[in-house]
C-alpha cells in the first residue's frame, strides 16, 4: 500500500502538479553512492532544478527510500555567505582567543598537580553620555508635557539626568535651554495650585455652612456622638491629596532648577539675565507664605506654654457662666468633628515635608544667582530680596523652620557684603543689621550649659559662624568701621566669641570643633578691621571692658592654639597702635611680653616684612614686629612709656642678634 502511494506521488510530479524533483538517491553498493540501506542513514542529499530530463532517475528506488521508515532527514549546514575580509577578520579573532588561552601540559605528564587560574575579562566600558542629546530631550519633554502623567514622568527624568556635579554638563544645559523651559512650565503649575486652593476653600465653606445648620438643630443636646459625627477617611481624590501633588510638582520643578543653576558664574549670570527679574518675585512669595505657617505655629505654641495669670472670684464666676455646657457653639461642633485619621495625619506630614524642600531650594537658587560676582550689586537692590532674606533669618529658633533655608539665607547676606557698593548698603538696613547681631550672640554660656541636646546646640553655632562671616565682609568698608566700632555691645560680643575656645559639647564627633574655630577666625576677622578706624576711635577701643581690651586680646594671641587666629589678634594689636594709644601698651607689661615673645620667636625677621593682606596667611610673628617698631617710633625718647619700652628692645634687638648668628653659622656648616 505504501510502495503505491509513493509511486502515484511520483506520477503527479512527472505530469506537473507540482515542482519537478530530482533526487539522485543510489545504494550503498556503488562505492559514490550517498544513501546506506542497512544503518539507515541519509547523508547527503542533492537537489538540482536545473535538469528535469534526467533518464538516470529510478522511480522504484526513489519510492523505496521514501516510504523506508529507517532513512531520517539529514540536516544541511549553511556556511554564511562572508566576504574574504570578513571571513579573515573572523579567523584572527578565533586564533586571538586560541593565543591567549593557556597552552597547559596534562598532569601526566608533569607527573604533579597543576593549578589552573581563570580570570575575569574585565567588563565592557559604559559609552559616554551625550550631554548635548540628554538636555536637549529632557527640554523638549518639558516643553511639549501637558497632561498629568507627560508632566510628572517629564520633571523625574529631568531631576535623575540633571543630578550631578559636572560643571561643564550643567554649562551645557543651559545653553539648551533647560532653564528657560522649567521656568515656563512653573506658572502653570502655580495656576493649577491657586484653582486647587480656591476650591478647598469654597468646599470648607461648605462643610461650615453644614455644621451650622446641624448645629442649630442639634442646640438642645448635651452630649455629642463622636463616631456619628466623625470624618471621613480622605481618599486619593481628595482636595487634600490634589493640592500636596501639585505642590510636591512644584518642589520637583524648583529642584531641577536648581541642579541646572550648579553650572559656572558665567552661565549663572547668563541665567540671570534670562528668568532672574521674573523669577525672583515668585520664590518671594513662596518664602513669604511658607514662612508664615512657622511664626504662626511658635505664637500658638508660646500662647499655650504662657501661664495663666489669677482670676479674681467675679473674673472665675463670669468665665463660668460663658463655659455652660449646655450651649454647643458651631466652633465646638467643628473642633469635635475634627476627629484625627491616618490620610489626614499622612496629607499633613506630606505637605510639611514638601514646604521644607520648597524653602530649601528656593533659598538655594538665590544663593546661587549670589555667587556670580556680576550680579551681587543687582541682587542687593532687588525689591523684596533683602526683606525676605531678613524674615526668613529672624524666625524664632523653637520653629520647625528648616535649619538650611536659614543658612542659605545668611550666606547670601555674607555673599552680597563681599560688594564694596553693598557693604554700606547693606549696614544701612537697621533691621537687618539687628537681626545678624542678635543671631552672634547665640550661644550664650547660659545656653551652652543647659541646651536640651547637641542638635540645637549645633545649629546656633552654624548661624552664628555663618552671620559672624557676614560681619567681617561688612567690616571691611572703611564706612563701617565707625558705627561698628562704636558699638560697645558688638566689640565684646567679639571678644567673646573669639575667646571661646572650649566647650563641653566639643569631642563629640559631631564637628563642633571646627565650627568654634571658624567662629573664632571670623570674630578675630572682624575685630582686626574695626581696629583700623580712624585715630580717635582707637583709644575708645583700648579702654573698653574697663581697660582691659588689650589684656584680653593678649590673652587670644597667647593661649590660642590656632595661628590664624593668633595671627589677626596680632594685627589687631598692630592696628591699634597710634601716637594716643602707644602709653596705653605700655601700661599693660602683660601686652607688651606677649608681643615681644612672638616677635623674638625663630624666624621672625624673615617674615618680617611678609604681606599681611590675607587674612588667612597672617604671620604672628611678622605682626609682632612691625607692633613693636610701630610703638617705637609712636613714642618720644623722652616720654616715661619709652623708658618702658626700652628693656623690650633691648631684648628683642639681641634676641635678634642671636638669631641672625645662629643663621650665619648654620649656613658655614
């Protein structure tokens, strides 16, 4: 049956119902053919359509190794058609991979152990980011976002693509247009917000409205059922809900901002130049109304910690008569159906957390425009910055105010004061100028000694470095040195400061150390540019603290283990020299050993004559130098305050004598 369904297979094929197929199939007998009856197997097989009048072809055997279960499809392998360049780069890269392969001899052979050792290709390396390509998709993703979803996936990969600290990318960035595209996409957002906040506010007019009415109806009770009147779990669709979304897009938009402004002054100024005059104003009144929720949160909490003061007996009688319970108030209807629930709690710890970023950052982008020194004079004159800057500073320490948008803010202060224009400027704000002083005066001993913990502790000492920063670029203006030097309370806010060289809280680990020692430079700073006033506000300042001024600045020049530090009292001691205070350095033996022992000290003569313009490269020893020689030549021979100060020359010009021996005879040897 099978041997004559393959023969009438082959006869439709011969009368052309299909493709002509032509199979050269023989036996193993003959010793060319391809096809082995007894194994079973097919190994080759030779299609040709070329020829379709072949006479060699037998149909019976053709028939019989079709229909032959033992013959099995044999598997063709293709070579790829390669070119002779491809198939010789093919070739080295296989003897490549055969040279390096180790050639190791068989045990056996050896007749030991070998111990082979694999190791790891290293990985491939990541191709370099395109800059260019990234900031220019991330823009247009910005620009062309309207719907929810476009807007938010558009903002997170710009924060993840624009979250680096590559100056030359961010440069890049701007000069895509980044900055101008995520300022545009702000006033919508703000737009959206204020519809959110005007619908909040009509839905709690409402739910006012509502209360009322069931309150008059419900005037007769005297109790109230608290689980029938309590409020409803807020969903996802919530005003609530929708108003902290927008919010946290907003604070998503200023902190991509903000990571594109880490570019050079340059592109800041450029930056400047484009969405500054218009940006400004919006992060004002985002600071303004941020900040508000904080001072009204420490009045309520200083309302409630307020004692009570004793009411007479008419006063507790009257107060009683208005406290009847039988009277329900629409206030305390809604006070009790106020009741506290989860998505509440979590939309209010939500919106707190995005107002702490929002004044971060806002605060940041400004310190960032402060930094490119073109703009710190048109900055200073910007209306409304120098009032922000001052409400932000002067909100109460006990607030939940965030910490950085209190710095951010100091900084600019001290950045802005690095202006000449500016310096006077600025110390013409009363306000403000009030406000640096009172913030150098925390922390007091008091608040040293009995501070709850070191968090707080630490964050008055960041303030006061940062406003004593602030105080030394002031200082600087040969305008300020009057007014500040006249300042009794400043000076010895100072002289404190730059005492302070200890304090129980140090040897913590949390770097209070050095956060002493830059409060100390900045005041020792700060008290060698008030020194050099004019004449007649000098001798003022040598007989403030009863006289002791110079005494206590003698003590910081000797005690002090800092040498910058020692080295800006010394110039303070050299900056208050002057034909009326030389006597007074005289008076004091204490000053004057101080003086002499640092300028005896080795190498004195050699830094002599060093620049002392740099505050940070101030040399003790240089100062005490020049100090005595200025007393010299301040006093006539004739005066008792130089037969005072004879024995200190004496002693000093042998001791220089010695020195310069001792250098000659170690540079004979």
């Amino acid at each position: 049956m099978k041997r004559m369904v393959a023969t009438s297979m082959i006869s439709k094929a011969q009368q052309g119902d299909i493709n002509y197929l032509v199979f050269n199939i023989n036996t193993l007998k003959n010793k060319n053919n391809n096809i082995n009856h007894d194994s079973g197997k097919l190994s080759h097989l030779d299609l040709d359509n070329s020829n379709h009048n072949q006479t060699e072809i037998k149909f019976d055997d053709m028939a019989e190794a079709m229909i032959n279960e033992k013959y099995m499809q044999a598997t063709l392998q293709v070579s790829p058609l390669l070119e002779p360049q491809q198939q010789q780069h093919q070739q080295q890269q296989q003897q490549a991979i055969e040279d390096k392969t180790p050639n190791i001899p068989h045990p056996s052979n050896q007749g030991r152990k070998l111990k082979v050792v694999g190791f790891d290709l290293p990985a491939r390396k990541r191709q370099k980011h395109n800059v260019d390509v990234a900031a220019q998709n991330v823009t247009a993703a910005i620009q062309s976002c309207v719907s929810n979803k476009d807007r938010l996936d558009a903002i997170y990969d710009a924060c993840s693509k624009f979250d680096h600290g590559i100056e030359s990318a961010h440069d890049i960035e701007v000069a895509m247009g980044a900055d101008i595209a995520l300022f545009k996409h702000l006033p919508f957002l703000l737009l959206k917000r204020q519809r959110i906040s005007k619908e909040n506010q009509q839905d709690k007019t409402n739910s006012v409205d509502v209360t009322s009415t069931s309150a008059g109806d419900d005037a007769s009770r005297t109790s109230v059922d608290d689980n029938s009147n309590a409020t409803p779990t807020a969903t996802p669709t919530s005003p609530g809900y929708e108003y902290v979304s927008i919010m946290e897009e907003i604070s998503n938009t200023f902190t991509a901002l903000e990571m594109v402004l880490r570019c050079s002054a340059d592109s800041v100024s450029t930056c400047f130049a484009r969405i500054g005059p218009e940006l400004l104003p919006l992060m004002f009144d985002f600071i303004e109304e941020l900040s508000k929720t904080f001072t009204h949160s420490t009045t309520n909490n200083h309302t409630k910690n307020k004692p009570q003061k004793d009411m007479t007996p008419k006063e507790q009688d009257d107060n009683e008569s208005h406290s009847d319970t039988s009277t329900i108030t629409v206030d305390r209807v809604v006070a009790l159906k106020q009741e506290p629930n989860d998505q509440n709690d979590s939309n209010t710890s939500s919106m707190q957390f995005v107002s702490n970023v929002i004044l971060k950052t806002c605060t940041k982008i400004m310190g960032h425009f402060a930094r490119a020194g073109a703009l710190t004079e048109t900055l200073a004159k910007t209306k409304g910055l120098l009032t922000t800057l001052h409400n932000v500073i002067s909100i109460p320490e006990e607030s939940e105010f965030p910490i950085e948008a209190k710095l951010n803010c100091l900084w600019i202060i001290a950045n802005l004061a690095c202006s000449v224009d500016n310096m006077t400027f600025i110390s013409r704000n009363t306000k403000l100028m009030k406000t640096l002083f009172e913030i150098i005066k925390h922390p007091s001993g008091y608040e040293e000694n009995h501070c709850e913990d070191i968090e707080r502790y630490i964050r008055l000492l960041r303030t006061q470095s940062v406003a004593l920063r602030a105080f030394l670029n002031l200082s600087w203006a040969q305008e300020n040195k009057i007014p500040f030097s006249q300042d009794v309370e400043l000076v010895a806010t100072l002289l404190r400061v730059a005492s302070h060289r200890k304090s129980s809280w140090c040897g913590s680990g949390r770097g209070v150390s050095g956060i002493l020692l830059q409060c100390r430079r900045h005041a020792a700073g700060t008290l060698r540019n008030i020194a050099a006033a004019p004449r007649k506000y000098k001798r003022r300042l040598c007989r403030l603290e009863s006289c002791d001024f110079l005494e206590t600045l003698a003590d910081i020049a000797k005690n002090d283990h800092d040498s910058i530090v020692r080295g800006k009292v010394h110039a303070t001691l050299f900056n208050l020299v002057s034909a009326d205070t030389a006597k007074l350095f005289t008076e004091k033996r204490n000053v004057l050993d101080v003086i002499t022992t640092a300028a005896t000290s080795a190498n004195a003569i050699n830094n002599s004559n060093e620049d002392v313009r740099d505050g940070n490269k101030v040399d003790s020893q240089a100062m005490a130098v020049r100090t005595l020689r200025s007393l010299e030549k301040a006093l006539p021979e004739d005066d008792e305050g130089y037969d005072v100060l004879r024995p200190t020359l004496s002693r000093f010009d042998s001791q220089i004598t010695m020195n310069r021996s001792n250098s000659n005879l170690g540079s004979v040897n």
